[in-house]
C-alpha cells in the first residue's frame, strides 16, 4: 500500500488508443488497463495494483474472482451453458427456488442484464394492469421518479430526467410519468385509474448515492397497498448485500410487490437479472408472451444459486454494515471546504465534493495516481462501493488517499 504516484505507461497509452480507435466512444475510462483482479485489488498491465473501491457499480459485491463463484463457474463451464428456454436443464428449478428464497417471493423471471430486467419489470406491471386491474388496452401509466436511472433502452431513457441519457435518442414510448424522488405526497397525488405501478430505486446510485427520507419507502408502500397498484423496486445495485442488508427496502421492513435484480446476482463473473413477484402478478405472463435465448441459462442459473448461497450466510450483510458504519464516520470527517455531504447506506457513499472544488473526475484521477478506482457520478459526487470483501485497513487506506487527492 505504498503511496507512490502511478502515471500513464506507454503500454497503457496504447490499448487506450487502440480502443478509442476501434470502439464506440460511449464511455470515457479513467487512464488505465486492468488485466486481472482478485478481492478487493486489480492489477494493471503497468503492473501496479490498485484498490477497486468502485465494484464494478456494485456487480462485483463478493469481490474479483470470489474462489466460490470461480469454482462453481468453471465446473458448470465444463458441463453445460446454453440449452435456451426451449429446454429444461438441471441448474434452472434450483436458481428460481433459491432466489425465490432468498427475496420472499414465489416466482423468477431470468434475464440477463439489470436493464432487460426493468424492461421485464414494466411488461409485467402492464399485463397485470390490463388482466387484473382492468385498465383498458393501451392506457395503463408508471409513475417513475426524477433523478432515477434504470438503464439505457429506449423507453428506460425516455423517462429520465438525464439529458445525457435522453438528449437525441426520442421519440419515446408513451405511459410515464415523472415526480419528485422522495416525496410521497407528489407520487400520491400522480396516481390516476390508469396507473398501474410505480418503479423507483431504494437509494438512487447514478443520481449521486441519494438515500430519501426515512418513511418514504415505507409510505410508497402504503400508498401502492391502498391505491391498487404495484410497487416496483429496482435493487439492481442497491440490493443483494449493498447496503448492510439483502435489500435496500429491508432497512424500513418494506417488501415491493416486484424486485428487480442484476449486477450482483452474477457474482462479477457474468451477467444475470431477474424479476421476482408472487404468483397474483407474475402468472399474468404465459407462453410466448417474454423470453430471451441466454435469460436463465445453465452457467447464469450455477453462478445465481451460489450467490445465494453466500447472500444467505448473513456474512456479507453483516460486512456492509459494520465495515459501512466504519467507512461513513471516516468519511463524516473530511474537510467542510473540500466536501459538502457524505451519504448513503452500508458500504456504499455519494462524497459531494463543496463549491469550488474541482470536478469529480479531476478528483478520481488523483485517486488513480493514489492507486485508488474510483469513480464520479456527475460533476460533482464521488461514489464509492468497494467490494464486501475489502478489510478494514484496505477501507483506512482508501479515505486516507482521498483526503491527499481532496487536499492536493
């Protein structure tokens, strides 16, 4: 854990180059290559390791190659990985019944990534809406919240309230309609007979780690219980150990009629997501009606059921909590003139950088040259979600680099 700056090497320079090359120019990567990763650490082709203290945007909870997962992969790698949902195979009644477990719920709908998984979300929302409420055809409405990120499909980007996501990718899908996150007077009063679900994050990750108010969930759920519609919970990131428990919407004892999960659920090895409901909401899909050719495949079903596995210990939970609880009272300590707020839940924090501080991402390439990943959520929120598996000297280093890269 030497403190010696790390620059640019020319091996580095030139896979970026070749990559800004030959790729499309959707993301803008911090200056470095990683060639493998183990824990919490990852290291470069410039040979030098680095603490990951961003997993991956929570799909790396359980760490770089978890021995577990690793084991289970490469045996079900050797067996069997694709059959499509046009046949059973051994792995899928296992992963629906575990993960039914896991989230209290009846039934699984397996995809593959968190966004085909909010696609997935809405499709069921709509069908119970015209087979069960009664909505008629074409009309049914979801109440999203300002600030929410859910993806990147077309209907996903037409309600945010992102210009980056949503600035020439129009005309969107009809349907949505946006308030204010947080507040449940104003989700309360958007509800008309048409409306069918709402679909909110538990914690808004890309929004800048924003925690709502204590009661919010649990008045979302109130309201969802007596207006007759569906509350649709995205814990792609949030959930499966983030925040100190399984799911976010446990901290105020809520259970969402549906649960949106992904990220985590593949252990960093792959990507697996699914919609979990009860049978009153999930039977109104039949044959036909939603698929995907890779969506509950053998290798994602083996991966999935260790997940649980690990989830269902109670360790990581635990890890989040008490390791989260550490990472906050550091972090509540940093300057008043460097940083505005901290917040966030567990082992996961939006660091708002104050007035006249430089750019987030100014800040996350000092902590690279600290040997810190880190990464800025807008211009001005430094998120950090370190793997579960990071120990507690690891985390000490990590915010001590920061306050060097906050003071430089």
């Amino acid at each position: 854990m030497s403190d010696g700056a790390v620059s640019v090497t020319d091996a580095t320079r030139e896979q970026l180059s070749r990559a800004e090359e030959h790729s499309a120019h959707n993301y803008s990567p911090l200056p470095v290559v990683i060639e493998s990763g183990a824990g919490a650490w990852v290291k470069g082709i410039d040979g030098v390791d680095y603490l990951d203290v961003l997993a991956g945007y929570s799909a790396l909870n359980f760490g770089h190659a978890h021995p577990a997962l690793v084991r289970v992969a490469r045996e079900q790698l050797g067996r069997l990985t694709l059959t499509s949902r046009a046949f059973q195979h051994d792995r899928f009644a296992s992963f629906c019944e575990d993960l039914s477990r896991l989230c209290r719920k009846e039934a699984v709908l397996p995809m593959n990534t968190g966004a085909e998984a909010v696609e997935t979300a809405l499709k069921l929302a709509r069908k119970w809406g015209y087979d069960v409420k009664g909505v008629p055809p074409g009309r049914a409405e979801v109440i999203t919240c300002a600030g929410n990120f859910h993806g990147r499909t077309i209907s996903i980007v037409g309600f945010s309230s992102d210009p980056d996501a949503y600035t020439g990718f129009g005309p969107y899908p009809a349907g949505f309609a946006s308030v204010e996150y947080g507040k449940a007077d104003a989700l309360e009063a958007a509800i008309t007979e048409n409306t069918v679900a709402v679909l909110l994050e538990p914690i808004q990750g890309e929004a800048g780690v924003l925690v709502p108010p204590a009661g919010y969930l649990a008045a979302v759920r109130d309201i969802c219980t007596r207006r007759g519609i569906l509350m649709i919970a995205d814990e792609i990131q949030s959930g499966l150990g983030r925040t100190g428990e399984t799911f976010a919407c446990d901290h105020e004892n809520v259970t969402p009629d549906v649960y949106v999960l992904g990220k985590a659920l593949g252990g960093g090895l792959m990507p697996v997501s699914a919609v979990v409901a009860d049978w009153p909401v999930m039977a109104v899909i039949g044959p036909g009606q939603h698929g995907s050719t890779f969506g509950g495949n053998p290798l994602a079903c083996a991966v999935g059921s260790a997940v649980v596995d690990l989830l269902e210990t109670g360790e990581y939970q635990q890890r989040s909590r008490e390791l989260g609880a550490y990472l906050h009272e550091m972090l509540s300590q940093l300057p008043p003139e460097h940083v505005s707020e901290v917040r966030g839940r567990g082992l996961w924090a939006g660091v708002q950088l104050a007035d006249g501080m430089p750019a987030a991402r100014t800040i996350c390439e000092r902590l690279l040259a600290r040997r810190v990943l880190a990464k800025d959520a807008h211009e001005g929120t430094i998120r950090i979600a370190p793997p579960l598996v990071i120990e507690r000297d690891e985390l000490t280093w990590a915010v001590e680099q920061l306050v060097d890269a906050l003071a430089e």
